[in-house]
C-alpha cells in the first residue's frame, strides 16, 4: 500500500473516530440539494441540514426556465403546473399585449414540491438529511475545532457538528454568509399572494403568464398559473414598501382577482451580490441566495442557485481533501472562478440591464412587444438556448443597443445636470423614469403598432402568434 492511500485511511479512521463530515451544507432549498447532490455522488459523506420541517412553503413564483432545467440531476421529473406557451406584457396596466410561442418558453412549479425533490435525490445520492436544525454559526479557529482541516458548525442549543468543508446555502438572511462577508449592492423587496380561482378563471390562465412593469423604476409584476391557484406577485427595491403593497393592491384589483381570498400572503427580500463580494472563507464556500447570486434584472433565481449549488458541492469535495491552507485557497479561488466565469458574467449584463430598464421601461415594453428579434431573444433565454451574457457576446448588434442606452442615459443626465446645475447623477436620477408613456405611445415607429394609448390591460389583450 502507498503512503498516500494509508495517510488517507488513517485520516478516515480519524475522521470515523471523531464522526467528521467530509462536507455539511447548510440549508436544503435548490442551492443546498444541490450542493449535497453533487457532493454525495463522489461518494463523500455529506450531512444536508435544514431548520424547518419539509415540505416547507417558500415565497417565489415558481418559473423554471431552461439553465434550471439543465442543471437538475439525472433522471430529475419536474413537477410542473403548468407549462408557459405565451407571455402577456402590459406597462403599469396599459398598452396590452400577449405574444404566443409554438414551443413551451418554461415551466411552472410549487416551491415545497420541488424542494422536496431535490432533496430526496440528494438523499439517494448518498446525503443524509437533518431538519429542525438551526445553525448559530460556523467557527474554524478555537477551542471547538481540533485542527487546521476541520470547521466546526454550532447548532442552536450548543451542539457542535465538524467537517472537512462547509456549503453555506442557507438564504438571503444568511448566518453563513455573515461569517464569510458577502457584500450586497441591490436589496429588493418582493410580495405575493397565492390566490385560488374558480375553474373558469384558471382556465383563461392556462398556459399564460403576465409581466407587467410597474410603476416604480426597476419594478414589475408576475402572473404565473398553477392549475387552481394563481401566484401573483410584485417587486421593486428595498425602501418603498408602502408603494410596493399598493402596486401589488392596484395589480390584483385591476386583474378581476381581488374578490378572491388569498391562501398565502407573503413577503422577501433579494439581495444581490457586490462585485467584489467573497465567496469563500477558508473552508467554507457559499451559493445561492446567501452568495447574493440571482439575475438582478428579473431578480430570477433558482436556475443561479442550482448552478452555483453544483459548482459549490464539486469544489467543497475538493476543499475536504486539501490537506493545507495554500491548497485550500487554490480550490477556493477555483470555485469563485467557475462561478463568475458563467454566473458573474450573467449578472453583470443584468446590472446594465436594470439599469437601462430603470430609466427607460417603455422601451423594453415596445421592443418585447413589437420587435420580433427582441421577442426571439426573450424566448431563447427563457427555453435556455442562450444567456444575457451569451446573447450580448454572439451579438453585436444587442452589445451596441446596451451601449447606445448607456451612452445616451449618461449624455442626457450631463446636459440636464448642466441646465439645471446639478451633477449628471443627481439630474439622472431625478428624471430617470420619467418619459415612459410617450416611448410606448410612439412605440408604433419602432414596429410596436397594435398598443393604443389609454387602453386598459384588463379591458383588451392583443395577441400574436410569434411563431417562434
């Protein structure tokens, strides 16, 4: 036997003798099954812990878009309620209009259901799976940790668990991201109400969702079907509470929906990550929510916390078998690596994105209404045959209109700022959102035709069939 097998044996026999996890991941919702997932699969031994009781209820509207889809596990059925063939737009409830697809765009899913699942793959993987277990904190230095390769997890009530690598998973409040000191730069708030409707309604749901941009800059709301409920939802930043309640009000009311009572009323916070904002700290990797990983524009992020639960579960096998803090380091980096090369990339177009879409909402609403490569491009994000990152790369033509609407915010913020004396941030962001219902009125120049202003959104749909 070589050396190196008997180091390794030795260290396992240690590890049996101390009952040291090769990799704890904390928290079980899509980032953290994952994370145990891809963990588990190498045969490692892999402790998944979780503080509620599962199935548990989380505030998202469900949608399952094609990256999600392609990072589930092998032989993974989705649970859908329903599948999305076609998309209604409306600015603040006005100009109207549903595009069509011949293919489904995405899917439809319930939180609890779907969580459920991935966990039990984790399960079958090899993971073992622990609920009502609160962790307090994470400590790789002190008295509870025996030496350099172990992290000590503290549960509520003082028990202490140890491994070799530690999966911080465990949402956007996230104790695990604490220790490690994610930094965010964009905190949103997000309110949904699970609403059951009559057979009637749900049926002119089928098969349908709507997005309607709101009217607070960076806002929008959701209408996503799920057989006999209806999960309808708003968000916009953090710090307009009182407004975002009233839009989520006015949304329901102007949708026929407010008749109808509720089963669940809920609220969250996203919180999305700094640029330079750490994904590691010695042993312990974060992912998901509680890395602030989401697309800030549509602030999706499930098919983020699969992917970067994957990436975290693969290198925090690694991380358990670095026998010093250099090779520790070197994986650690490896993982942040992985992640911005894809995710980051994601992101920082869907910073520019929010950015324009803040300042200039009713041209978004024009292009996806009216501008039939626009369309396309929402349609192959969604099914997963491209990226915001990926669309703008292989694109020139997309690179240059971002950069336009780059360009022109900035000159038309430095002249405002010099008429008016202010500096061009101050001027930019005083008059960012105005002008939106006369770029929808005159979207007809731009190919938008068919929207007439003043018409309700929930007097007239207009429909057309993209073909795509």
């Amino acid at each position: 036997m070589s050396s190196e097998n008997s180091s390794a044996d030795e260290a396992r026999q240690v590890d049996d003798a101390q009952q040291v996890w090769d990799v704890v991941v904390v928290g079980a919702g899509p980032a953290g099954a994952s994370a145990a997932y891809a963990a588990a699969v190498t045969g490692r031994r892999v402790l998944l812990l979780e503080k509620a009781e599962l199935p548990r209820y989380k505030t998202c509207g469900g949608g399952i878009i094609g990256p999600s889809r392609d990072a589930l596990p092998p032989g993974f059925e989705l649970p859908f309620k329903d599948r999305v063939n076609a998309v209604t737009f409306s600015n603040n409830g006005r100009f109207t209009r549903t595009r069509r697809s011949k293919n489904m765009l995405f899917g439809l899913i319930n939180r609890p259901e779907f969580d459920q699942q991935l966990v039990e793959h984790a399960q079958k993987a090899g993971a073992e799976l622990r609920t009502g277990a609160t962790v307090q904190r994470v400590e790789q230095h002190g008295s509870a940790v025996p030496d350099r390769r172990t992290v000590a997890v503290v549960l509520q009530g003082g028990e202490t668990l140890l491994a070799r690598a530690v999966v911080g998973a465990d949402g956007s409040a996230s104790r695990i991201g604490a220790h490690v000191g994610v930094k965010v730069d964009q905190v949103d708030l997000g309110l949904e109400a699970e609403i059951p409707v009559p057979e009637t309604v749900a049926e002119d749901w089928k098969g349908r969702v709507l997005i309607d941009w709101g009217p607070m800059p960076g806002s929008y709301g959701w209408v996503f079907p799920k057989g006999d409920t209806l999960t309808v939802g708003v968000i916009s930043r953090r710090g307009e509470g009182a407004a975002t309640k009233r839009y989520l009000e006015e949304f329901i009311g102007r949708l026929g929906l407010a008749g109808f009572e509720p089963s669940i009323s809920s609220g969250h916070l996203t919180r999305c990550r700094a640029d330079d904002s750490p994904l590691s700290r010695g042993r312990v990797l974060v992912c998901g929510d509680a890395a602030g990983l989401l697309e800030p524009w549509t602030r999706e992020g499930i098919s983020f916390a699969l992917r970067s639960g994957r990436l975290a579960g693969e290198w925090a096998v690694r991380i358990s078998e670095a026998h010093d803090a250099v090779d520790t380091r070197r994986q650690a980096l490896n993982y942040a690596f992985a992640v911005k090369a894809g995710l980051g990339v994601e992101m920082s177009v869907g910073k520019r994105m929010l950015a324009a879409f803040e300042r200039r909402p009713g041209l978004f609403h024009a292009a996806l209404t009216g501008l039939r490569p626009a369309w396309k491009a929402f349609a192959d994000i969604t099914r997963g045959s491209t990226s915001l990152g990926e669309l703008i790369r292989a694109h020139p033509m997309a690179q240059r209109a971002l950069t336009a609407m780059d360009r022109r915010y900035e000159a038309a913020a430095v002249s405002a700022g010099a008429a008016s004396g202010r500096s061009g941030d101050e001027a930019a962001e005083a008059a960012g959102p105005e002008g939106n219902a006369s770029d929808v009125a005159g979207a007809g120049d731009a190919g938008a035709g068919d929207t007439a202003a003043g018409e309700s959104g929930s007097a007239k749909t207009r429909a057309d069939e993209a073909g795509s």
